[in-house]
C-alpha cells in the first residue's frame, strides 16, 4: 500500500538505540474458579528512550495487565521485565502512570496540592521547592486558574491534565498511558491526545500507551505493537513516521485502514 509503512514480520524489529524496557518472554496468569486463564502469553518486545511505543488492542487482551506488570504492580508468570538493565521487582518513581479513571487524585489536596505533593514524595523535594516546579507544570498544561481547585470541582478532562502534569513533573524514566482518555468525550479526547503529544515532543518523554483505538494509536505513537484477543499476544508491529501522524491526510487514513485490515479484520479477530 502507497504510503503506508510495512507490516513487521514478528518478532518485532528491536528499537532504535539502546533498550530502556526490555519485556522478556513474559506471560501473565490468573488461577479462577475454572482454572489457570492467561491474560498475556510470551510477549517480548524493546522500548528506548524517546519513543512512544503503543499497546493496540481489544478490550480483554491483556495490554492493561502488561503495563501493570511494567509499572511494577504485579508479577509476571514467566518472563522477565527490566528497566535500564535492572529487574523490575515493585512501583516505583521511575514509573508514573495515568490511569483511565478520574479518581486518581487525593481528593483532598488541590490541583497545587496533587502535583507538589507528589514531588515531595516521589522527588524527596521540599515544600519550597517542589512548588514551582508544580506550578509550571500546571500552566503547561492549562490549569493556572485551577490550581487551588479540589478534584471533585473539576470535569473529567482538567482532572486527566492534573494526573498529566503530576507524571511530567516527576520526570520518570517511564511515563505508563493505560487509557487515560477512554472515558472522555470524543472532543475533549482528540485535544488531550493532541496535548500529550506536544509535551512529550517537548520534553522528549519516553511512554508506554495502551489503547484499543487505532485513531489514537496513530496520533500519539511513534511505534505501534497489535495485540491479538485474548489471550494477548503480538500480532504485528508497525513504525509510525512524523509524516503520517497528521490527522485528515491521506497517509494517516491510510496507515488506520492497513492496521484495521491486517490485524483486526482477519477471520481469527473476536470482538465479541
């Protein structure tokens, strides 16, 4: 197809420089009432820095199970996840993750209050200290008049900026993207993808994504992984050039048309 990059012949082709996530043949189980179920099965895959590497897939195939594991949340069955070459064992604030739900912040702190909070914390950084830099990341992401506001005050989009701005401010090595737009209204959605590219065009943010839209997987990846249905595995990786992200251009439609067509419309594919 003119235009579009080339499905990769799995295993996925290794990332750009050196690996800052390596996921190692890792499967994940769960034992239930009728048995073992396997929620990831033998995924590997390599993330450097500076890209953005997406997680496609349905809903049920084990992507939101896999950035837990890489956030620390939870152990692999088998399989191995490092980070700068270092086994991951437990969270950490080398992680930060925004989450799809809206009630990710301490309701009882305010806008200021989550984001230098989570310096003092994550950072070891004073109260002097830690609030300039939390105010900084409140003006970039819109949220100046904001700042003294509580959680429950806020719409669903300032509320995923908030979470936004706290991860950024922490300045990870790994920012973990499970969904964070997912209940957002279509509008609000496509400008917070468009913000979050922006930043981490800006800040040259490494991110691990996951979604189940393959619009949004063009718009904010550099790099996209296609997870089978459940049990996950990978299906195909495809590159996402600068030159396609744009939306409305004939080689975004088309680079959205190949994925939909070469992973999600096979016979195999159960939506169900």
């Amino acid at each position: 197809m003119d235009g579009v990059p080339r499905r990769e012949t799995l295993p996925p082709a290794p990332a750009l420089g050196p690996a800052l996530l390596e996921v190692r043949d890792v499967s994940i189980r769960y034992d239930t009432a009728s048995g073992p179920l396997t929620a990831v099965d033998r995924v590997s895959f390599t993330l450097s820095a500076g890209e953005r590497l997406v997680l496609l897939g349905p809903s049920g195939c084990g992507k939101s199970t896999l950035l837990r594991a890489v956030g620390g949340f939870l152990t692999p069955s088998s399989g191995e996840l490092r980070l700068r070459g270092t086994p991951i064992t437990r969270p950490g604030p080398d992680r930060m993750t925004v989450f799809q739900e809206f009630d990710q912040l301490l309701p009882w702190r305010t806008v200021l209050g989550n984001v230098r909070y989570a310096l003092q914390r994550g950072r070891g950084l004073s109260r002097a200290e830690a609030e300039p830099i939390a105010r900084d990341w409140i003006n970039r992401v819109g949220l100046a008049r904001a700042e003294n506001a509580f959680p429950h005050t806020l719409s669903g989009g300032m509320k995923q900026r908030v979470a936004i701005a706290r991860a950024f401010a922490l300045q990870p090595d790994l920012l973990l993207m499970d969904e964070p737009f997912a209940a957002l209204d279509a509008l609000t959605r496509r400008r917070m993808q468009d913000e979050l590219l922006a930043l981490c065009l800006d800040t040259g943010a490494t991110a691990l994504f996951v979604t189940h839209g393959i619009d949004e997987a063009i718009r904010v990846g550099t790099r996209i992984l296609a997870f089978t249905p459940h049990p996950g595995r990978l299906a195909a990786s495809f590159d996402v050039p600068e030159s396609v992200r744009e939306r409305g251009t004939p080689a975004f439609a088309a680079l959205e048309a190949h994925i939909q067509h070469s992973v999600f419309a096979s016979p195999e594919a159960d939506h169900g």
